[in-house]
C-alpha cells in the first residue's frame, strides 16, 4: 500500500511551567492511502498530540512527519498540508462558524480565494456527501449533534482532503447521532477512497478499521487488526483499556469449549455463528412503551 503519512520516530513535549512533558516517545507509524486506521489508548496516552502532528497542527520536538512526502516543518508546506488531511474534533459547536448550513461549509474556500463556482460545486457535493442537502438554508445550531458533527465533516470534504483525522468525533453525540457520523466516516473511506484516523475511546465503533494501534504512555504499543488486537493473547487492561463485550464473551465462550473464530467481534457476527438468534421475547416481558 502505498503511504500517505510518515512519522519517523517523532518525539513530542509540550512545557508546562517550563518543564518539559513527554507525550510522544519515538514513535514512527506509516499510514497507507485508503487505509482506516484507529488509534485507541487511556487518557493522556497521546492520541491528540499525535493526531495534532498529522496536519502540522503541532511539530516534533525530535524525528520528522511527512504528508505526501511534504514535511510538516517546512513552513511553505503548511498549507498545502492542511489542505490534504483536514480534522475533525469532539465539539461539533466549536466548528460552527456561519449562520446558514451551505455558508458554513463555503467558509473555508472562501477564505482559500477559490472561484464562487467552484464553491457553489464543491459545497453541494459536500453536503450531498454527508446528506445534509435538505438542510442547506437552515440554521446549524438547530441542527441535532449528528447533523453538526456530520456539517463539520462537510466542510472539511469541501477542501477536498485525502485524509481525515477524527478525534473523538461522537463523544458527544447520542447513539443514534454516533451511528450517523460512523457511516458517514465509513463512506467516504469506502467510497471516495479517504484515508480515515479515527480516535474514541468507544471500542465498539472500530470493529471494521483495517488497523488499530494501542497507545499507552506516548509509545504505540499494539498494532494491528481488530480480530488480533481483541481476541489476541495481549491483555489491554495492563493499558487502561477494558475488552470490548463480544469479544470477552467470545472468549469465556472459547474457554467453556466453542470454537468461536477471533473474527466473531460483534452482536451480528456472534449471532451469526451460534446459528438462529433465541426466540424473541414473550410480550408482557417488554417495558410498556408510553
Ligand atoms: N497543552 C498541554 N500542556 C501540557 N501537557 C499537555 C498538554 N496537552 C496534553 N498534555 C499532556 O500530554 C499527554 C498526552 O495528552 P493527549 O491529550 O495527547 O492524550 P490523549 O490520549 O488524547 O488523551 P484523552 O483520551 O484524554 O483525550 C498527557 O500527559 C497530557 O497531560
Ligand atoms: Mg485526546
């Protein structure tokens, strides 16, 4: 696969009262066009700071980050960095910068200089993207969380990125905004071929990446696919992560004698293995809906 971003082991401290904190320790990491890659780990194990390296947002102390081949250090480069690999944060409030939808996403090509045609162009194919079209003229702080975070995905596409960085982006979102934003992240890595970094502490939500890395203390200690990372031998709890439920279950499972394949990672895929799912359940058993 060919790569997109190189980090070549890159070293990062920030200072705090002058003293210097260590967030990253040499860690080098190529990243292929195409490829969806999560990166989980406890808090404070560096999973924003070396997301903030991938746009240039922040510059190593030691070692060296290159996207497309461009280093991050390189002043003349920064642009042109930001340009390809856009980011998308927590807050989806905080990325809201006009008063109507289309105005939001058309804000960052405006400021770029490009031609109102262009604009009018790429911010429809935007939010057709997204499927937000219908909501073009209205207001995006009416918008639900899902629909914010998915504008904010909008605007970043409007730029025409070949990679988006998504820092905890359904943090704050409901289940049903979550799984919005999750299968628009999965679309445009599927179907425009955007090469996805995806950050949450929400085991579930990774299941299908091509790659996860394990960060703890600064350093990528695990990398690898899902069936590897959850149902391999390493214990995550010794990183501050907890196994997923499917894949412990699959696990007390295996130990009471089922041969359940490492791939089973979740409800479906478990349920597909055990065969027919359990009758549903008698109708008095259900909470009365009100
Ligand atoms: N602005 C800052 N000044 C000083 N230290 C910082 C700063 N930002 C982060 N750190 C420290 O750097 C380390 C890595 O932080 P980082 O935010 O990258 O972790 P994270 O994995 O994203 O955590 P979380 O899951 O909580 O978002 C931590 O020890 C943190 O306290
Ligand atoms: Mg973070």
């Amino acid at each position: 696969m060919e790569t997109i971003i190189e980090l070549k082991n890159v070293t990062f401290d920030y200072f705090s009262g002058g003293q210097p904190v260590r967030a990253l320790e040499n860690v080098s990491l190529a990243i292929g066009k195409g490829e969806y890659l999560a990166l989980i780990g406890a808090n404070g194990s560096g999973k924003s700071t070396l997301a903030r390296h991938l746009n240039a947002l922040l510059l190593p102390t030691a070692g060296e980050v290159r996207v497309d081949g461009f280093l991050t250090t390189q002043e003349e480069h920064t642009w042109e960095i930001r340009r390809r690999v856009g980011m998308v944060f927590q807050n989806p409030d905080n990325q809201i910068v006009a008063t109507t939808v289309e105005e939001d996403v058309a804000f960052g090509l405006e400021n770029l200089g490009v031609e109102t045609g262009q604009i009018i162009k790429r911010v429809k194919k935007a939010l057709a993207l997204v499927g937000l079209q219908s909501f073009r003229n209205h207001a995006p702080h009416l918008l639900s969380g899902g629909q914010k975070q998915r504008l904010a995905i909008a605007g970043v596409l409007a730029m025409l990125p070949r990679c988006l960085v998504l820092d905890e982006p359904t943090a704050m979102l409901d289940p049903r905004g979550s799984q919005e934003v999750l299968e628009t992240i999965r679309r445009m890595n599927r179907q425009e071929g955007i090469t996805v970094v995806h950050i949450t502490h929400y085991l579930d939500e990774i299941m299908e990446a091509d790659r996860i890395l394990v960060m703890h203390q600064g350093k990528i200690v695990l990398s690898g696919l899902p069936a590897a990372i959850f149902a391999g031998e390493t214990n995550l709890e010794q990183f501050g992560l907890e196994t997923p439920t499917i894949p412990k279950l699959a696990r007390l499972l295996r130990a009471g004698g089922l041969q359940i394949p490492a791939q089973v990672l979740s409800v479906e895929g478990l349920v597909n293995f055990l065969g027919e799912g359990p009758a549903p359940a008698k109708n008095e058993t259900r909470p009365q809906q009100t």
